[in-house]
C-alpha cells in the first residue's frame, strides 16, 4: 500500500504531536496506561509509552484497513503465494495449527503432523540409546530458532541430553564443541533447507567424518536426496518444504533440537502458544490485534518520527538470544528497498534490530539510550514469575525494567546539563506471566505476524531474501585466489588477498 497520501498523512500526525512528548500524552489521560495495553493469552503489551496519541493511531489503523492488512493476514495463514518473487505461500503457521482454510495449508498441516509424528518417534529412540550430547549443525533460520528456544526453555527438560550448537563456518566454532564430546555418545543433526549452504555442508562434513560415519547423523531438509548423499540414512532425515522461510521454520522439524531438550509435550506446548497468536492475529479486530498494534507502531517510529533503529531488552537471561534471533527475523524479512511490484518503496522500511539482555545490557550501551543524540525505540520484554527461588534478584530484575522504561519516557531535568536526562525515548513493555514453552511461543509467533503486517503496509515481500545472494557467489569465486591459484579481479580484494597470503 503506502503511497504519497499514506506519508502525507504519517507527517501531518507527526507534525501535530511533534510538541507533544510522552510525559505529556501521560498526564492528558488517566486511562492511558490501560487503553494503551492489549493482552493475548500469557502475553500482556503496554504501548502507553509510545510517542502516540489515540488520533494518530486512529489513523494509522484505517490506512491498515485500507491496505487490507486483515485480508492478508487470512491470506498467510490460507496459502495463499505471498512470496511473490518465488511464488509460493509462507505457511509456518500450518506448522502449528489446522487454522488455513486453503487446499495448499491443509496439505502443509498434514504434512507437517506426519512429520512430526516421525520426529517423535526419533526423539523416543535417541532417548532410548546411549546418546548424551546433541550437536545441532546448521545457520540462519537453521540456527538462530532452535537456539534461542532451547536456551531460553532450560528449565522445561529433564536434561536428558546436553545440547550444542555449531553455525559459522570459522573452524574454531567446531573445534571447540567438539572438543571434550564423546564422539560414541554423541548425534548430531544436520538442518539445511536448501542442503546446499557451505557453512553447514563444511561444519556437517567435519562433524560426520568426527562421528566415525552415518549412524548418529541425522538431518532436517527439503533437499532430502542431497541430505542421503552426504551420508545420512533416509530414516534419520525429517522433511521441510519450500512452503517454510528458514527464518520461520523453528516449529517444524528444524525444531528437533527444541524436542530433544524439553520433550516432545514441551514442543507442542510451544506449537500451541504459536498457535493461540495466529487465531488472535487472524480474527482479532485491528484496533485490538497485538501483532496488529506492534507493526503500526513499528511503522510510526521508523516513517513519522524517522527512527532509524529498533532495540530489543530482555530483562531475563534466558532470552539473551533475542535479539540475535529477531535480527534475522526482521531484518532477513524486512531489509528490502524494492515493492513486490518492482517499484522503490514510498517510505523507509526497515529498522536496524540491535539489543541485548538487561540488566547487562544498562551497564553497557545504555547510556546512549538514554543521552545519545538519537532516539531508539526499544521493546522491553520482562517475566513475571521467575523459575528460580531468588526472589530479592527477581525483584531487582522487575524494578530496574519497569525504571529504565520510565527513564527513557520521562527523561529527568537537571541544573547540570550533562547529568539531563531528554526523556520522550518511546518503548513498548511486554510481560510474559511466566516464560514457559507456551508463551514463548506466543511471543514469537506475534513477532512474526508483526513482520508480515509491516510488510504488507510497505508493500513489500517479508519471505525472499535475494540479498545474501551476491556475497556468496563472490566468496566462492575468491576460493581459486585464496590458493594462489590466478588473481581476484578486484583491486582492493586482490591487495587483501596479498596481505592474507603474505602473513599465512
Ligand atoms: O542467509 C540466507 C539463508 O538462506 C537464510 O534465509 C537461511 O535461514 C539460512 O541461509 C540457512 O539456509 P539453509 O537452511 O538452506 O541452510
């Protein structure tokens, strides 16, 4: 959608409120705290301290209306092709739910509920055997899901096996998991959609080659002959479809990792919290849909007040991987400068996603959040009842989140111009009742409606990724000059390589 009249409009509000800071939206309205929030199941949002007024958002939600967010988010869900440039559907929420009323999405449910009878029943036989270690091998989406949720659902398994995570192709990585594993007490699954990423085929094939050869290999694909070439025996690969964005995948068998570290009920559970966010994201009206809420606002800071970044705050360790994980998932989806009609987008799309855990992250980069002459925009993200007994850290923990969205909002007057706080800093402040497999899923699976809602009012395609293309062609043409076999045509490369040569 967008459009000149849709920027007209984002600016003519923006000019409006451009006097009006957060504070001051607080003390015009008692009922602000309240009106602002929404809640969908485990998860509670307060946008009271967004830079934006009742009007505004108002308006933001009939361009929505215009746009035909509510029918694109039927049309996901439904199977329709909203991967234009590769003209296939994006249909993770099958994964987790009967909810798409398409031939094409019942089709992928069923598939994906035959998969994952099968997975259950490798995760009951690996249980059954002498394995103890799990090396998961895969990046990006084959990556960053799995381990961010086993990380962040430590307290849900029984520690029937420890789990390992290997990624970038840099040798260290792998010499360092594998050291002190038992290769006879160890499996590894190999997890590439495509089964043809360099990372994960050279990071497989050491892993292979360590493990003594196939009969603790497993992997997860879409290319399954490739996965039987490299050596894994056709029982012990999972399937995924073309249906599935790697950066989405983490519900599907690239989540068997997840399985193996809190069972396969966890799992579910997961699945299950994914899935209570789809029925509210797909009925919910938009003036009360979260996932809705969070996109429009996303849009306001990046278009009306021209933010160029976006900050996520866990305040709990376990969810130290977030922002890693919403990096791909917003930037992988969002970072385009072209329409899915071709034409260049009417307004800026995507925010920079950064972040890191609090209350680390206060010792470290905060100060800028709070003094530096840009505004970042920050989703906090706290956890009402801990899993843990220290309730004197859990308090500190609670106290220094709600503080610091405070200080961002309100910002502090001082005599001393460099002890100022400026204040009007907007954040949206999420509270999960307790961080359990069911609200994770919840939480992720709205940040991923949040994506395709952006995406849609930008006009843009949320599920190719076109843009790591170009790199990794050139790497592999590098190869031949790393060797000393002929020079790289580029003059500053070929000088790189010289050095790199010169000091190996
Ligand atoms: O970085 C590009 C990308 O294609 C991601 O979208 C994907 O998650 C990752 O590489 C891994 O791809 P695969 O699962 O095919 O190995």
């Amino acid at each position: 959608m967008a459009g000149e009249a849709f920027a007209r409009q984002l600016l003519d509000h923006a000019t409006r409120l451009s006097g009006t800071r957060i504070p001051d939206l607080v003390a015009a309205d008692p009922g602000r705290a309240q009106a602002m929030a929404l809640r969908v199941g485990p998860v509670y949002a307060s946008f009271a301290r967004q830079r934006i007024d009742p009007p505004a958002l108002a308006m933001l939600e009939g361009l929505a209306a215009r746009a035909g967010l509510a029918s694109a988010l039927r049309a996901l869900v439904d199977g329709a092709d909203v991967n234009g440039s590769e003209r296939r559907p994006a249909l993770h929420t099958a994964l987790r739910s009967g909810i798409g009323r398409g031939r094409a999405a019942r089709d992928a449910h069923a598939q994906a509920l035959a998969a994952r009878t099968r997975m259950a029943e490798l995760v009951a036989s690996l249980r059954g055997s002498g394995v103890s270690d799990i090396v998961n091998v895969g990046i990006g989406g084959s990556d960053l899901g799995p381990r961010l949720v086993v990380d962040a659902l430590k307290d849900f398994g029984d520690g029937r096996f420890r789990l390992h995570f290997i990624s970038n192709v840099d040798g260290s990585e792998v010499q360092h998991v594998l050291r002190g594993l038992d290769p006879a007490r160890t499996a590894a699954i190999l997890v590439s959609k495509s089964f043809g990423t360099w990372e994960t085929l050279l990071n497989g094939a050491l892993v292979r080659d360590w493990l003594g050869g196939g009969e603790r290999l497993y992997a997860v694909s879409a290319n399954v002959p490739a996965a039987e070439a490299f050596g894994v025996a056709p029982e012990r690969v999972l399937p995924m479809w073309d249906w599935v964005g790697g950066r989405y995948s983490l519900w599907s068998a690239v989540g068997f990792a997840i399985a193996l570290a809190v069972g396969m009920q966890g799992f579910e559970a997961l699945l299950a919290g994914a899935a209570e966010m789809d029925v509210h994201a797909v009925e919910a009206p938009l003036e009360a849909n979260l996932p809705v809420r969070h996109a429009l606002v996303a849009v306001w800071n990046r278009n009306a007040l021209g933010l160029p970044t976006q900050a996520v705050l866990p305040y709990d360790q376990r969810l130290a991987q977030l922002p890693a994980y919403l990096q791909q998932l917003v930037m992988e989806s969002l970072g385009k400068s072209v329409r899915s009609d071709a034409r260049a987008p009417d307004l800026a799309t995507v925010p920079v996603v950064w972040g890191g855990a609090g209350t680390c992250a206060q010792h470290s980069f905060f100060q800028a959040l709070h003094q530096g002459t840009d505004t970042v925009p920050a989703d906090f993200i706290g956890v009402v009842r801990p899993a843990h007994a220290y309730a004197g850290n859990h308090a500190a923990l609670l106290a220094n989140l709600l503080a610091q969205a405070e200080a961002l909002g309100n910002g502090h007057a001082a005599e001393d111009p460099q002890k100022a706080h400026p204040g009007n800093r907007p954040s949206t402040l999420f509270l999960l009742d307790a961080l359990t497999p069911h609200s994770l899923g919840a939480l992720l699976a709205m940040y991923e409606h949040s994506v395709y809602a952006q995406s849609v009012l930008w006009g843009i395609n949320a599920f190719d990724q076109w843009g790591v293309e170009l790199g990794k062609r050139i790497a592999g043409e590098l190869l031949p000059s790393l060797r000393g076999e002929g020079a790289a045509g580029d003059p500053v490369t070929r000088t790189l390589i010289d050095e790199i040569r010169a000091r190996s």
